[in-house]
C-alpha cells in the first residue's frame, strides 16, 4: 500500500527537524526557543480583579465596629422583609442560571 504525501515530506519534532512556526538563521544555528503566553480578554480582567481584591483589607473593620456598637447598645435590627426579598432574589439568580 502506497501513501501519497500532500505538500511534501513533513517531520516535526527536536533535534534539527522542521518545527511550524520557526525560522530558519543564516549562521546555521539553531534558534532558542521563546516562551510567550497569550491571554484572553476575559482572563486579563479576571486578573486584574484578582489584583484589586489582594489590595482590599481582608476584614472591613469599620464596618464590624459598626454592627458591635449596635449589637452592644441593643440597636441592631434586623428587618425581615429585606431578608425576606434577598432570598427570593438569590433563589431567582439560581434558577435563571
């Protein structure tokens, strides 16, 4: 059984073969391999965001000093409609995904 070869004998791998993508040099030597990384759009800013949220303080601070005074001085309410409309949106965020 005879094989056709379509555009000429290929070989592909280290060592002196022919490799897609690099060029041949004048001097004869082989050419140092490069390493690059090509990213998408998407990974860029998810990167970025990750950057900006090493930044943020890990505890907001304020915040908890805020709700400990009202928790101490018997202020801190909590109202139930609100839970109740946080749950109904996070429930409705579930379903639609």
């Amino acid at each position: 059984m005879a094989i056709d070869r379509i555009g000429g004998p290929r070989s592909f791998g280290p060592g002196g073969l022919d490799e897609p993508g690099r060029k041949a040099r004048s001097d004869g030597a082989e050419p140092k391999p490069s390493d690059s990384l090509d990213l998408s759009s998407a990974a860029r800013r998810t990167a970025a965001l990750a950057d900006r949220a090493r930044e943020l303080p890990e505890v907001r601070q304020e915040r908890v000093d805020t709700v400990r005074r009202s928790f101490d001085d018997g202020t801190y309410g909590v109202d139930p409609r609100r839970v109740a409309r946080a749950i109904l949106e996070i429930e409705d965020a579930v379903r639609s995904r």
